[in-house]
C-alpha cells in the first residue's frame, strides 16, 4: 500500500467514526423583515379602490378591495375602513388631466376598455398626482392612510416545451417514472398590481410598488379567471403586508450535537 492510499484509508475512516458520533438536529428560526412604510401617524387604513382593466371576466377593482380590506383586519393593527369601492376610472374621467394624454375610455360598468398593457395606464397618472382629491377623501373618513393605485389582469399565453413525468413499463412488466419533452401551448394569466400609499391628510403618495405574478395552464385544465386572480394574489399579498407591518420570515437551521 502507498503512502497516498493509506493517508486517504485514514481519512475515510476517520470520517465514518465522526459521522457515526455525530448526530445532526434542526431548530425553527424566524428572521424578522422591517416594514418598508412607516405608518405610526396611522390608526386606520382605507382600500379606496384600483384602476383596473385586461379582462371584463373578473372585476379586479373590487376583488382586490376586499381581499386587501380582508388581509389587512386579520394580519394588521390598522382599522379597516368599510366604505363603498370607489370606481376610480369614471372619477379619473372627470378630472382635468394634462393636454398630451388620452383621455380613459369608460364603460357603463365602471371599467377601462381600452386598458390592455401598462401603457394604457399612463392615462391615469394624473389621479394619483391629485392631492387635492385625495386630501378631501382623506378629510371624509378621519384621515387615514389610503391604498389605491392600478390592477391589470391579462389572459396570457405561451408555447414552447415542457418537462413532465410518463409512467414506463419494460418489458419484464416493471414500472417506473421517466421525464419526457413535450411541445405545448399553455394558456393562462398575468396579475401586475400597483400599490400606492397616499398620507389621507395631505393627499400625497408616501410610497408605491408594482407586482407581478403569472400563471399557465395545461390545454387540459379548465381554470376559471377568478379562480387564477386569487391564485396570484395569493402570492404576493405577503409582498404587500410587509410593505405595511413587519414580518417574520420561517426557517430552520441544522446544528451539529
């Protein structure tokens, strides 16, 4: 034997005996996540509304009033607020806006026809900049801190290849689990909310963020549009909480004994 070969004999063996001695065990951590909004001048909140457009099969404006309303009396020391969902697209139309942007285009039902993408938002940048509208909200119910800004839920579709999992059998009839490449066109939606905090006592945004979430189906799976907003949003309501209170993030930590 070399002395290379029995140098790494002992290694090994020692490894083992260590490894038999060793015994392993897992402790739950929780890392703390400071808020990203200071709201102690806050004692309640109001979900005023959303611009909202994409698709008339989910009325994003006030789903997502009452999912936030609902997130925030559970998981918030804010007082939630009960009030009408206000249909800030038919107020955005009434609002003097600058000369170069479009004016929304608005249906009887309170949506946008014309919001398809981002772009199509910008028309209604001048609602948020309006302090003094928001100012008046926020005089009417005790000057709270206000949440509003923009929803846009898209059906969304893509092709391409996918891995998935096809039993086998060989022929000794034995069966197992292979990976395969399929060629598929998945349909599905894409969910970009944009948050927007506004001081209920001066009218001024104090702090925004933008989401965004996707989801895509197999041609098989039937999925209704409501089913996949509330799919998506429930990915990112913990984004939207931290914004506002601070959060504890679960892990563990594996330790040696």
């Amino acid at each position: 034997m070399t002395a290379r070969a029995a140098v790494s004999l002992g290694n090994l063996v020692a490894a083992l005996l260590v490894g038999a001695c060793t015994s392993f065990y897992e402790i739950p951590i929780e890392t703390p996540i400071q808020p990203k909004l200071d709201i102690s001048a806050f004692q309640r909140v109001l979900v005023a509304g959303f611009v909202a457009g994409g698709t008339e099969e989910v009325d994003a404006n006030l789903e997502t009033v009452r999912l936030l309303r609902s997130q925030l009396r559970s998981r918030s020391d804010l007082r939630v607020i009960e009030a009408d969902v206000i249909p800030l697209t038919e107020v955005a139309s009434e609002q003097p806006k600058a000369q170069d942007s479009e004016p929304p285009r608005v249906l009887e039902n309170g949506t946008d026809k014309g919001i398809k993408d981002e772009k199509d938002l910008e028309a209604y940048d001048h609602l948020f900049a309006n302090a003094n509208f928001w100012k008046k909200l926020g005089e009417e119910y005790q000057n709270p801190l206000i949440v509003t800004g923009t929803i846009l839920f898209v059906p969304h579709s893509r092709s391409g290849f996918v891995q998935r999992d096809r039993e086998v059998v060989d022929a000794y009839g034995r069966r197992s689990v292979q990976p395969v490449r399929t060629y598929m066109e998945r349909k599905g939606y894409i969910l970009r909310p944009k948050f927007i905090f506004i001081d209920g006592r001066t009218g001024t945004p104090l702090y925004s963020e933008t989401f965004r979430e996707e989801v895509l189906y197999n041609p098989s799976q039937d999925t209704p549009a409501l089913s996949s907003y509330f799919e998506l949003m429930d990915r990112l309501i913990p984004g939207f909480l931290g914004t506002l209170s601070s959060q504890k993030i679960k892990g563990s930590r594996v330790l040696l004994k």
